[in-house]
C-alpha cells in the first residue's frame, strides 16, 4: 500500500475512536438524565451526577486509537516510491 493510505486509514482510526468515546458519554448524560426525569416525576427530589466513563473502560477506544497511531507511523516510516 502507499504511505498515503497507511496515513488516511491510521487518522480514520483515530477519529473513530474519538466517536466511540463521544457517544459513550453522551451516552452517560443520556442515562443519567433519564434516571433524573424519572425521580422528578414520581418526586424523589435527589439527583445524582453523571458517572462518566474513562477512556480505558471500553476496549475498542484505545484500541482503535493504537491501531490508527501505528497506522501512522508506518505510513511516516515507510519511503516514499
């Protein structure tokens, strides 16, 4: 393959790996605004806060993140033809 498809792949990576933390956090506030809109219906009157998840917590994020880096890296490595 050429070094720009090792580039172009490796950032595709990267940025779905961004999205898959992005969605698991508005995932969080989704749930915990749920959760809330629940107590204030039935009158509980405490509301808890938004347990967030880590970036280590879901395997495919860093792993796509890895993934992309050595995508990069080799496609920076590699000589030009």
């Amino acid at each position: 393959m050429e070094r720009r498809t090792f580039i172009f792949l490796g950032a595709i990576f990267m940025i779905v790996s961004g999205m898959f933390y992005t969605a698991e956090r508005v995932a969080a506030i989704l749930a915990g605004g749920l959760a809330d809109g629940g107590s204030a219906i039935h009158g509980g009157g405490t509301f808890g806060t938004v347990d967030y998840p880590g970036f280590f917590d879901n395997l495919f994020v860093y792993l796509f993140f890895i993934i992309g880096l050595l995508l990069v890296a080799t496609g920076y490595i590699q000589k030009k033809s």
